[in-house]
C-alpha cells in the first residue's frame, strides 16, 4: 500500500485515468470493427466511409498515448490493403 501522499494520489489519478484510456480504446476498435463488417459484407463505398472515420481515431489514441505508433501504422496499412482489395 502506498505511504506517501503523493504515491496515494498517483494511484488515485492513475484508476481515472484507466477509465479514460480504456473507453478511448474501445471507442478505437468500435470504429475497426465497423470497417471490418463493411469488408466481410464486401460493401466498398461503406467500408470507404468507416475508413475515414478510423484514420482520426487512431491518430488521436496515439497522440493520446493509448496505442503505440507502429501498432496504428500497421492497423491502417492492413485496412487499407483490403478495402482497395474490394474494388
């Protein structure tokens, strides 16, 4: 258990934080799974549509420090290869 103050604030900020970050999380594979089900529903102008809304979300969480650079990079690059393997 923590003694100091400081040490019990930092547990206290980090649990919001926890909450913070796991809702921007799921907010982020909310936005994939969608292109996902546009892609296995073989719907390119609707999987063109969640794309552009995956591109910010993803930025924003690593910004945000939520996903790692590369993890998003890869992500993106994957998602695109296969909404342009729809046309």
């Amino acid at each position: 258990m923590a003694n100091t103050p400081q040490a019990k604030k930092r547990i206290r900020r980090n649990q919001a934080r926890a909450i913070v970050n796991g809702a921007r999380v799921s907010r982020i594979r909310t936005f994939i799974k969608q292109v996902e089900s546009a892609l296995t529903a073989g719907d390119k102008d609707a999987a063109k549509a969640a794309m552009t809304k995956v591109q910010p979300e993803l930025a924003r969480g690593v910004a945000k420090g939520v996903v790692h650079k590369n993890t998003a990079a890869r992500k993106m690059s994957r998602l695109t290869k296969r909404v342009a393997a729809l046309g």
